[in-house]
C-alpha cells in the first residue's frame, strides 16, 4: 500500500488534506509524512496576500486564481481565517466568497484557523505549502489578516507578498501602523469604486520604498475585485514577479534565512507554550508570583528570578 506522501507526489489531494490534517493535529506521523515531501518542494510560486480585515483579499484571490487557471496553471489556495475563532462559520464564509476559484472544481481550496494560537502565526501553514507543492501547483496563494508580529512571520515562506488596501485604509497613519507597506511586494488598491481612491494611491506611492536598479520595484495595483475591474493587471504582475525571481530573485541563501526566520518565530511560541504548562504546577514559580503580588519583591525581580530559575532547570536537564 501507498504512504500519504507516495499518493500527495501522484496528485492525490485528499491525501493531501488528510496530511495538512495531521499536521494541523501536530500528529508526528503527519511530520514523518512531510519530511518525505522535501525533495517535492520549492517548485510552485507561493503568494502571500495579506491587509486588513474586509479589503476583499479572499475576492481578489478567488478573481486572479480563475484567471490562472484558464492559463492551464494548477493552484492551491490556503486561507487562514483568524474570525474563525469565534464561529465555524466564517470558514464556509470565506470559501463562499471564492465562488469563482471554486467553481472551477478544481483548485484545492484549504481553510484553516489556529485555534490553539489566537493571533499567532499558523502552525499548519507551512506544511499546507509544502503538500500543495508535492501534488504539482504550479501557484499557491495563501491569504492571512497578518495582524501581529508572529502572523507576519507566516509570510516568511511566501516568494511574492501582495498587500491589499481599500480606499478606506489610504490614511497614512493607518498604513505605517499596519507596517504591512514595506514587507509587500505588490500593492494592490481594491474597492477603487469607492470615494477616495486617488487620496489613497498618493498616499500609497509615497509610501513604498525606493528600490535601486535590479531589485524588485513594488507595482500599486488598482482593482474593483468584486466586478473582476483590475484582475489581469495583477495576474501580469505576478507573472512579472514571477520570472524576476527565476532569474535572480529567488536564491537558495534567501531560502534558508526565511526557513530560520519562520523557525525561530514558531520556536518562540512552542518553548513559551511548554514554560507556561510548566509554571502551572509549579512551587517555585507559585513562590516568586506570590512574593511579587504582596509586594515583598517588585516585578522586575520577579521576572528575573523566574527566568532564572527556569534557565537553571533546563540546563540541568541537558546534562
Ligand atoms: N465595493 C466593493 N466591494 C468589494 C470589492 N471587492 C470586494 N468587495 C466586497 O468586500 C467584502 C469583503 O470582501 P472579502 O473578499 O471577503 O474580504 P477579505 O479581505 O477576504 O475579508 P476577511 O477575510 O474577512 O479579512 C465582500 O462583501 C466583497 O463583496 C470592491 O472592489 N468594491
Ligand atoms: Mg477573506
């Protein structure tokens, strides 16, 4: 019989879903499944698509990934859903509004939310990559709020980040504070149907960095996705993008320093996880907390004395 991974290189896709399952599960036979698939990846163009809630980001995706697959190309969608903590629903929402993605019945459309981790990065979204590359897409765009430092990382292990506003979100201010600007490598401007549109794109070219000759110079987009306006301006876009890192955009050292980058980050919220579920029980640390909170030592101490305490026990562990 056939290992999952066997039938995910084949274009199995339920074998595909049943993987980023266990993943998602953080089931160790999913991990052992997926090491089997590393000689698979790093062939499709991952595209991150990223800006506040409501900016018709699922609208935009659901637009550019029919058109590419009248192109002939295969493509995998992730969307990570963060309002899905609060109601299943949303999931069926999101998919719902990738009508026409969907009705080409034949685009692998993956919804998923970290319950586990409200506002972190999602857990399973690397290992969704890696399983749409092994079936063969040649395109998977994964679309997040990117709200918080640790969903940002989740584009590390994108090639082409696009970050999409409306004219609502023109305002400056609310664009230095999304700090979403810089990391894009397309912007692109939705809802142009709505006043303030040219106020916004000001604001928007002022805002993008400068680049010098040979690196990537971030295109602003216009579109309308809800009336498909602007769609085929993106899709030659990505198209561009694509081939500038074929030629020398794409190397193996910046693939590596984004593995270690989104590595690091999932390490930090696992060896927090696994402090906390120890601090539960613990005497020590019920001793330090108990001082701090009737002012027999201030905070700071506090603080360090517990990091102190756990530094010790872990190095004791190694030895
Ligand atoms: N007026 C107008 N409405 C649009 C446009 N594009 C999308 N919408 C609408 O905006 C609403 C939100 O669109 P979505 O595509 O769900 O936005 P989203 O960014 O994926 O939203 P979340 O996933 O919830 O963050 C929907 O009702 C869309 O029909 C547009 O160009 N103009
Ligand atoms: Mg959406």
């Amino acid at each position: 019989m056939l290992n999952l991974a066997e039938r995910i290189i084949r274009g199995d896709e339920r074998s595909g879903a049943r993987l980023i399952s266990l993943i998602e599960a953080r089931d160790r036979r999913g991990y052992e499944e997926l090491t089997r698939l590393l000689s698979y990846i790093n062939r499709a163009h991952v595209v991150g698509v990223t800006g506040p809630a409501g900016a018709g980001k699922s609208t935009l995706i659901s637009q550019v990934a029919s058109r590419l697959h009248k192109q002939e190309k295969k493509l995998g969608i992730i969307a990570i859903d963060p309002t899905s903590l609060h109601s299943r629903g949303a999931l069926l929402g999101d998919r719902f509004r990738m009508k026409e993605a969907e009705d080409t019945g034949d685009i692998f459309i993956r919804s998923m939310a970290d319950r586990d981790q409200p506002g972190g990065v999602c857990h399973a979204a690397l290992g969704a990559v890696y399983v749409m590359e092994a079936l063969g897409k040649d395109v998977v765009i994964v679309e997040s709020v990117g709200a918080g430092q640790s969903d940002k990382a989740l584009f590390y292990l994108c090639d082409t980040i696009v970050t999409v506003f409306t004219p609502e979100f023109g305002d400056e201010l609310q664009l230095l504070k999304a700090g979403l600007l810089e990391i894009g490598d397309m912007v692109v401007l939705n809802k142009c149907d709505k006043p303030g549109a040219e106020d916004a794109m000001g604001a928007l070219s002022a805002h993008i960095p400068v680049k010098t000759e040979g690196e990537w110079s971030p295109p602003i987009l216009l579109t309308k996705a809800h009336a498909g306006e602007g769609i085929d301006e993106c899709v030659s876009a990505i198209e561009r993008r694509w081939d500038f890192l074929q030629k020398d955009g794409r190397t193996p050292e910046s693939r590596r320093q984004k593995i270690t980058m989104f590595v690091m980050t999932l390490l930090k919220e696992e060896l927090w996880r696994r402090f906390a579920g120890i601090c539960a029980n613990d005497r020590e640390y019920e001793r330090i907390m108990g001082e701090a909170q009737s002012n027999v030592i201030d905070p700071y101490t506090a603080i360090e004395r517990i990091a102190d305490s756990a530094e010790t026990r872990l190095r004791r562990g190694t030895q």
